[in-house]
C-alpha cells in the first residue's frame, strides 16, 4: 500500500476497539480493571457499517468503558463470528492497550494478589537496552485480556509514554 508523504495530523485519540468472545465476561473483566462502569452498551444489525469493514453485515453487541482521555470499545461480532487471532506481541498487526502507572511495582504486587496472570517479569529499561535515552528508567508488564489481547501496564520516565 502506497500512502503519500502528506501529514494527516491525526494526533488525538478517541477509542481503541477490541474484538471480544463473550461480551459479558469481557465487560466484567474491563470493568473491575479499570474501575469503570461501561457509559454504553446495546446491539447493531446493519449490512452498511459491516461494508464499512470489509464485511458483509456487522451483527454484534458493544460496550463502551471511558477511562481519562480514552474509550475502550468491546466488540463481539454475532456475525459474521470472526476466528480468534492468538495474537503474540511480535505478530505483525497485534496490538497491545497500554495502561500509565504512578507504582508500577504496587500496581502489579496488586494485581498478582487479585490473580492476574502476567505474561513475564516486570521490566525496567536499562542503558545500552534501548535508545533513546528518554526511556531509561521506564517500568512496563505485560498481561492478556479473557481472549488473549495484549495489554501492559507502565511507569514512564522522562518524557517517554506521555
């Protein structure tokens, strides 16, 4: 795909969607997360807005969970029900919801104790790691949502990850 070197200034943020299993189980799990009740919920049956993703009909349930600055958008296609994608971190086209801490280190002993199950150690970035500099200091986890979405949690340092 060729794209023109035009800057388009796209530079705000309004949502970011997640394709979901079970709407139910992902709401509860988003919810108690972010501590955060979803401000919509409902269903859509409509053959335009499927076209409008390259399907032939979008049948589905949402739920909408705002949290400062973002929406979270749960989806879950009644049809067509799409294959889940097992998405690992380095898939090409995978994704991850990364969530800012103040105590990276309080946060995850937390969350350890309320049984999430994170995917490795916490990490910190360390000189001769990574570049730039504005990154040393940095804390991140990594964790899955019910169905496997890449998420983190991250303790910024200097001006990395406003």
């Amino acid at each position: 795909m060729a794209v023109a070197d035009t800057p388009m200034n796209l530079t705000r943020a309004a949502h970011v969607g997640i394709s979901v299993s079970d709407l139910d189980a992902s709401v509860a799990f988003y919810t108690t997360l972010t501590g955060r009740e979803p401000v919509a919920e409902g269903t859509m049956d409509s053959v335009p807005f499927g076209r409008s993703q390259g399907l032939p009909v979008a049948k589905l349930r949402y739920a909408t969970i705002n949290m400062d600055g973002l929406g979270i958008d749960l989806i879950e296609f009644r049809d067509p029900v799409g294959d889940r994608t097992n998405g690992r971190a380095n898939r090409p086209g995978s994704m991850h919801l990364c969530f800012k801490v103040d105590d990276l280190d309080a946060v995850h002993h937390r969350m350890k104790e309320a049984g999430y199950d994170f995917l490795g150690d916490p990490y910190t970035f360390l000189a001769g790691e990574v570049t730039p500099d504005a990154a040393l200091g940095t804390k991140v986890a990594y964790f899955n949502d019910p169905d496997g979405t890449n998420l983190e949690i991250i303790q910024p340092k200097g001006g990395f990850a406003n």
